[in-house]
C-alpha cells in the first residue's frame, strides 16, 4: 500500500519546486514510493516502469510487455498502470509524451527537470519502521541459517551460495555478499568470496533488499578461532555502539555524519587503535539504499531521526556489522533473531550499551 506520508512529502517537493508532476524510476525511490520493484536488470539503475505523481493521483506506466505482471504481481489493485508500446520508443520518451509540464523526473526524460529526491526518503516514516521490522528479522533468520551450515571445509563460494539461496527463497534481493575465511579475512576488508576453504573462521556479510528496503549484516562463525578473534571483535563493537549511541545524539541535536565520524574515530583511539578507522569506510544511513549516506570526516549531511543505520568498523580479520533503527528513545537492532550469541557493549564516550551479535563458536 502506497504510504500517505510519502506522497505528502512529494506534495511539498512540488510546491517547493514549481512542478505539475514528477516521474521516478530509479528502483530504490520508485520502491520507495510504490512498495513495489521495477527491477529487471539488477545492473541498470532505472528500472522499466517510472511512477508519476501529479499532487492528486499516482500512475505508473510501463512497458505492454510488462503491463501485466505489474498489475497482477507487483502494485496493489488502486494504482493506474498504463503502458507503451515497447517497440514506439523508450520509457523516458513515453513519459515525455504522457508528463504535464513542468516535470520533474529522477532519470533523464526529454524536456523535464532532473530532480533528485533522496533527501525525501529520509527520515523514514511510521510504515517504514514497521516494514523495516519485518525486513530486518527476515534477514537475519536467512544469514544466520546459512552460517550454521558452515563447515572449515566448506569454500568462500559455496558459503557464498548457501547465503544466497537463503536470502532469496525469503524474498529478497542480494545486491553484495562477502565471504572472508581465515585465510583471507585478516588482510581484506571486502572479501569476495574465493574457492578457497574458510578453515578456522568466517565473517559473513550480506547486503539484501526487500520492498526497497536495505539491510546490512555481519556475523562471524568460528571452528578453531585464533587467539585475537574475540578481543578483536569486541573492539570493533565497541565502536559500533558508539557509533550508534553518536548517531542518536546527533538527530537529537541536529547533528551531522561528520560529528558521528569524529566519535567513531576518537573511539578508535581511545580503545588502542589509532587511525585504523582509515583502512575501511565505517557505514551510515540505510533504509532506501545500501548506505543513504556514509560518513566521512567533516561531513555536513543532517543526521535525521527515526532512520535506520548500518554501521560496519572492522579490525584486521574482525567486523560487527547490524542494521539498527535509532530513534530518540533509543537504538533497536533489527537484524536480530535471539538466537545469535549477542553481548552488551559499551559506547565510547556515551552513557549507553547496546546488544550487538557475537562470535559463534562451533
């Protein structure tokens, strides 16, 4: 079902921007604003449908070849879909032709303003934090399956393939697993998955997407750990705690990323760890996208609450990686399914704790 309060943000875009109407059909805002997917090819970043909304009604159009399937599978029953005939041109000169003026659109259409509309899917709504829920747990149930699966034996790439027959026999869409045994892991911090057995231990990480919806996690899995392993973990959860305690403090204030970043470096410090924050990016805002936003020193991007945040600090060989929606009343792990070893970790510089997953040992 469509979210009233996304089309009243829309409503304000318009008045603000002097448009008659505006067209998306990149996937995550056309998901954004439909609950619904116009992906067919996971490499294109607009998708074959656009929705258009006129400040009174919505309708998406498409394809005739897909007219159907979005009117069967995909949209709910109020939407108007209508469609072109797919050999008369391309989505965008389709819009062109059907568009009041003046439009905008979030891809390139002839005669219409490009537009960009990410700052509207933030922060998320009430639908959002609900849907945001069930997505997150639906995720970790997935990943952590898959991990129990595990053997010392079993390569990069099989875990690879267990992640994502997991993940998409639960409905989602798996833009980014990474698969780091021992071997491999203490040296990169993206470990694409190799044929090469994870042995002593794994990080396993998942990026997914459902109903537009992003969530990031990581768990570790361990056989015959090495020695640092937990030590090393419980840092970088420690710097996630702070990151996220950080993050509340700043939607509070009217803070920035860049006031974020400068508490998960100083955690870095303070924990012994000097500058290691520079050998991988730390994560940010989720919800609509992979990451909304990544922090980065001296940023000025706001910090609005309520949103989901998908921290990710690494150590050599360590990651604590969850999606967690921060209100002000607090931080809510959503990637969780109670039946992870999960420990409380305490912020930096923050009078706040938060249950983040640990390692498992088998």
């Amino acid at each position: 079902m469509v979210d009233g309060a996304h089309l009243d943000r829309l409503d304000a875009f318009l008045d603000e921007h002097a448009l008659e109407a505006i067209w998306l059909a990149r996937s995550n805002s056309f998901a954004w604003l439909t609950r619904a997917s116009n992906v067919v090819d996971v490499g294109s970043e607009v998708g074959v449908a656009a929705a258009g909304y006129d400040g009174s009604s919505l309708e998406v159009l498409t394809a005739n070849n897909e007219l159907e399937r979005f009117r069967e599978e995909e949209l709910p029953g109020d939407v108007t879909v209508d469609a072109f005939d797919w050999w008369e041109g391309s989505l965008a000169e389709a819009v062109a032709d059907r568009s009041p003026t003046p439009a905008g659109a979030d891809f390139e259409v002839p005669g219409l303003r490009r537009v960009d509309v990410s700052s509207l899917r933030r922060p998320l709504t009430a639908a959002d934090v609900d849907l945001s829920r069930e997505v997150g747990g639906a995720a970790a149930a997935a990943v952590e399956s898959a991990c129990r699966g595990l053997t010392p034996e079993t390569t990069e790439r099989e875990a690879s393939a267990l992640l994502h027959r997991n993940l998409v026999g639960a409905g989602f869409t798996v833009p980014c697993v990474l698969i780091g045994g021992a071997e491999r892991a203490r040296r990169h911090r993206h470990v694409t998955p190799q044929p090469t057995p994870i042995g002593e231990y794994a990080v396993v990480t998942a990026g997914v997407e459902r109903y537009g919806l992003y969530d990031s996690i990581t768990r570790i899995v361990a056989f015959d750990p090495p020695d640092w392993l937990e030590a090393r973990h419980a840092v970088a959860s420690r710097v996630h705690a702070t990151a996220l305690a950080a993050s509340r403090a700043a939607g509070r204030s009217g803070g920035t990323a860049g006031e974020v970043f400068d508490a998960i470096r100083e955690a870095y410090d303070d924990l012994g760890h000097p500058g290691e924050w520079r050998n991988h990016h730390q994560g940010g805002a989720a919800g609509f996208a992979m990451r909304e936003w990544i922090a980065a020193p001296d940023s000025t991007l706001a910090v609005r609450l309520p949103m989901t945040f998908a921290w990710n600090p690494t150590l050599p060989g360590a990651k604590s990686e969850e999606t967690v929606l921060v209100t002000d009343d607090g931080c809510e792990v959503l990637t969780r399914t109670g039946e992870w070893p999960t420990s409380r970790f305490e912020a930096v510089g923050y009078d706040a704790e938060i249950p983040l997953s640990g390692v498992l040992l088998r």
